[in-house]
C-alpha cells in the first residue's frame, strides 16, 4: 500500500508543538483592518493552539 502524502496546504499553515499540539495562525487577520481596534491586531501576531475538536483533523492532513 503506498504512503500516505502530506497536504502541501496543511503543511505551510500548522505546524506540531513538542507535546503535539496544532499550532496556528488566527484567521481574519488579513483584510479589513481599519475597523479593528489595534490591540486585536497586535494578537493576531502571535499564533493559536488550535481547537480540540478540529487538531484530530488537522494531523490527518499532516500525516501524523
């Protein structure tokens, strides 16, 4: 049976933690910034654990 192959989108956007949680960036933080107050767009900056209900699927993708 051939091997499973990394999704090559999943791969740029998540990356694992030393524990192996998902690590992400926020979304909505590429486009209409003018009305969004600047504290939300300085923690935009800093990456996200993602979800417990969505890190099962992400692994998949990445092929862990």
């Amino acid at each position: 049976m051939p091997k499973q192959k990394t999704h090559s989108g999943a791969k740029k956007r998540f990356s694992l933690t030393g524990t192996g949680k998902v690590k992400g960036r926020h979304g909505m933080s590429s486009h209409n910034l003018e009305h969004k107050s600047a504290k939300r767009k300085r923690d935009f900056a800093r990456p996200i654990m993602m979800h417990d209900d969505t890190a099962p699927r992400i692994k998949k993708l990445l092929g862990k």
